[in-house]
C-alpha cells in the first residue's frame, strides 16, 4: 500500500544524545539549524512526535515563518502543517502546547488508549484507533489514503525514530551533529537497541550549519519476505528511471531493472534495448553482468519496472525463468503485464508458484507506464 515519505529529524551532541529536557534543557541546534528545521516543516504535510515527546518537552511544532505560512497558504495548503502524535496508552495532557497552537491534531493510540485519549482531549483532536497494538503500517496507510498526507516529517523521540527505522519505513534520516559533549547517562539517546536492517545508508548530504554538521542518508538494504520498505521504493524509482531510458519501440515495452544485495549494494542494473540489442530485456541484461555464481544472489532482490515476462518469442528462456535460474528469491515490482503482446501473462504467478516473493508496489505504476504511455490504450 502506498505510505507517506517518511523524513526522520533530530539533533545529537557528539556522545549520541538528544536535546536534553527540562527547565535547563541543552539546545544542541543553534539558530540557523532551527530556521531550516522550520523550513523542512513548512514543505510537508504532518509531522509527527511520540506522545513521550509531548510530556517530555513539551513542544509546539510550528511553522514560525509568516512568509513560509504565507506560501503555504499560497500553495492552497494550511498555515500549518498536520500534527500528529501516537500512544499506546492515551496518557496525554490535555493542557500540553501541541493541542494548542498550529494547525489539526490527530492522535493514533490503540484498543486500550482509544477512550482515555478521547475522555482528555475531546474535540481538540481527532482519534483513531489502530487496534490492539500501535500499527506502524496501517498508521502510515491511514495518513496518505484518509488525510492525504504525502510527506511526514517525524521530529521523535527515539523510540518513534528506533521503531521506523528498524521496520524499514524510513524513507530519510537528516541528522544534526553538534559539538557538545552532554556526558549524562540518563539522557535520552536518538535509536535504541534492537535489529536494524543490514547494510549502510546511502550518504546524500552532508553540509555545515554554523558549528553543527546536518548529513542526510537514505536506506539502501532491500526488505525481506512481501512487506514492503522506504528501500524498496527507492530501487524501484531507479528502476523506472532506467526504464525511460530505454530507445523507443512500438513492439516491445520499456523495462529497467536493478539487481541489489541483502546488504543494499547495487550487483548490476539494466534496461530493454540495451547495448543496441533490439530484444534483450531488462532483467535479462541487468542479470548477464553478474556471475551466476556470485554467492550474494539468494539473497538479492530484482526491482522491475514491469512485472518479469513469463513467456516470449525473442529468445528461448523468459525473464521469469532467468531469475529462477539466479536463485534469486525476492522481485519487486510496479506494474503487472496487461495483454497488449502476450495474453494473460503471468510472471509473477510463475515466480510465486517456485517460491519467490513478489511484491507489488503500485505507487510507482505511473513512472513505469511513461515511456510505455504510446503501447497502452
């Protein structure tokens, strides 16, 4: 299901804590940190902070800039971003800033918060119920389809930040390194212990803020099994892209595809066409630069822009048959073959029947129709 990208945000002194609280509380930004944080909050749709936050600090979340408000509003949007918080418990003050001051409040709890949560804020928020636990998939689903939230920046703490990122739905992480020691052991730390995904994130940014450092990564490690991550997104974008690539043809489709280690390493991408072989495919090519023996592609997932062919005249062996051959035991895809050259065609039940999973990412259909956009009725 289509989520929200998911921007994570916080600042950490150089032993790994956050902003420390209370009536004393360690700012570790300085102000032209804090401009481009109210900048980053003026370009999304929600943001969102654990309820731990809200008794913690007790923030306001506001887009402090009258011009960037102005924009907004310019933009037809609100003043005020959407702001969101989640508790399993429904303990929240109802006399906390964050209920008043900005634009909506909607709180997400569970089967046990729902009513306390409703019983203290009344009609200050809106409530929804997520069931007997905090969902973080469904919460996601929830914000794009029923608020239409696309972009969410997430401010904390860190057991909101640990929980998005262990679950790989953490589409980018931007994070302050300041120049302070704050040496208490009590102090909150920005990610807790656990299993993340494997590999390293992807380095976008780095740039200097006055005495703070802000770097930007992106996760690189593909999911596993048919759940799908911010990662997955990312690939199958790259996928698409290649697609455009591809020389135009009025009897074949536009594919690109990447193949890409548990570990988040890139083994070999390709697209249809390629190399000015007028039928080779996208899988087909990506595939032939790896070494069949390459021990990495078990664990490999292939992102395709369309679905893996499961029959074709060009050659003897289909793309879904090659990736078989691979080992290869995870494909993520966009789009599903219509009948426009092969009638009911079936990659993916191909794949699935072997025991591949298939994961299907519809959110990205439109980039992969483009270059297709003359074949289709």
């Amino acid at each position: 299901m289509p989520y929200p990208y998911v921007l994570l945000s916080a600042a950490v002194s150089l032993d790994g804590c956050l902003d420390d609280t209370g009536p004393d509380r360690l700012l570790l930004s300085g102000p032209a940190d804090f401009d481009r944080v109210d900048e980053v909050r003026a370009s999304v749709d929600a943001i969102l902070i654990g309820a731990g936050t809200i008794r913690a600090d007790n923030p306001r979340l506001l887009v402090n800039s009258p011009e960037r408000r102005a924009a907004r509003v310019a933009g037809g949007r609100p003043a005020y971003p959407l702001k969101v918080t989640v508790t399993a418990t429904g303990d929240l003050d109802p006399d906390a800033h964050f209920w008043h001051t900005g634009g909506e409040k909607l709180v997400y709890t569970t089967d046990e918060g729902a009513d306390q949560a409703s019983r203290a804020l009344g009609r200050t928020a809106d409530v929804v119920c997520l069931g007997p636990d905090l969902d973080w998939r469904a919460l996601l689903e929830h914000l794009h389809d029923v608020r239409g939230v696309g972009r969410l920046m997430v401010e904390g703490g860190g057991t909101v930040h640990t929980q998005l990122l262990q679950q790989g739905l953490a589409d980018e992480l931007q994070l302050v390194l300041a120049p302070l020691f704050v040496g208490d052991p009590t102090a909150p730390r920005l990610f807790g212990p656990g299993t993340y995904q494997g590999g390293r994130l992807r380095l976008t940014e780095t740039r200097r803020i006055e005495d703070v450092v802000l770097m930007r990564y992106e996760p690189t490690a593909p999911g596993t099994g048919r759940a799908p991550t911010a990662a997955d997104r990312h690939w199958l974008r790259t996928a698409c892209d290649l697609a455009a690539l591809c020389p135009p043809s009025r009897t074949a489709f536009s594919v690109g595809a990447v193949v890409v280690a548990a570990d988040g390493t890139e083994l070999a991408r390709g697209h249809s066409r390629e190399g000015g072989d007028p039928v080779v495919h996208a899988e087909e090519a990506a595939l032939a630069k790896i070494d069949p023996t390459d021990p990495r592609l078990p664990g490999a997932t292939v992102y395709s822009s369309l679905e893996p062919c499961s029959r074709r005249a060009s050659r003897p062996a289909p793309c879904a048959e090659l990736i078989l051959r691979a080992g290869v035991g995870r494909v993520v895809t966009a789009w599903r073959e219509p009948d426009t050259f092969v009638t009911a065609a079936d990659g993916t039940g191909v794949l699935v029947s072997a025991g591949v999973d298939v994961v299907l990412l519809p959110e990205c259909e439109g980039p992969a129709k483009a270059p297709n956009a003359h074949l289709l009725p």
